[in-house]
C-alpha cells in the first residue's frame, strides 16, 4: 500500500509548515486519475499522524476531475482515464487535470 508512504509525506509537509503550530484540518487535492485511493490515505491519516502535530486533525480530500485537450481539434472534454479519446476520434491529447496530488491548505491553531 504506497498511500502509507504518501500519508506520511503529506504529515511531514503539513508539519514543517505548521511551524510548531498544531494543525486542525488539512485539505488534500486528489485526481481521480492519480492512481492514489482517497480512502485508503484517510485510512491511514490518524496512524501516520500519531505522535506529530497533526495527530487529531481533521483530513478533507477534495476529488479532482480528469480533463484533458485534444492537439488535433483543441477541444477540452472530461476523461473517466488517461486514454480516452476526443470525440473527434484523436487519442492525441494532454491531460490538463486529474493527476494531482496536492497539500492545498493547512489549518492550524494561533501560536500561544
């Protein structure tokens, strides 16, 4: 399971911007198209947070939508995966969203 891994990335990153602060909620942006499983990174949260100053804080995960253009037409469509195609048939395409994985805020409490 490399969401343990990713979990404790996004702790140690959270963490270090926290400044010593304790943190309350952190919001994550997630692709659908990441290859990460949301629930399993909620899953592991409050044990990869154990023990930091994110241990009882709150973890909001935000679904990001895949997206992509086609370089033949220049159309913008939706996409379910990473190979779909325009609907002018092109497989030629950039993914513009969907394979994000970001720390988008933190939310901590005021230094004593």
């Amino acid at each position: 399971m490399h969401e343990l891994s990713i979990t404790r990335n996004i702790v140690a990153i959270a963490s270090e911007a926290a400044q010593g602060r304790r943190v309350r909620r952190v919001t994550l942006e997630v692709g659908k198209l990441s290859g990460v499983v949301p629930d399993a990174l909620a899953f592991v949260f409050d044990v990869a947070a154990e023990g930091t100053a994110l241990e009882g804080a709150s973890l909001d995960i935000r679904a990001i939508e895949g997206r992509a253009r086609c370089s033949d037409c220049g159309a913008e469509f939706p996409t379910a995966t990473l190979f779909d195609a325009c609907a002018c048939g092109s497989r030629r395409t950039v993914q513009l969203a969907g394979e994000e994985l970001n720390v988008k805020s933190i939310e901590t409490e005021e230094a004593a």
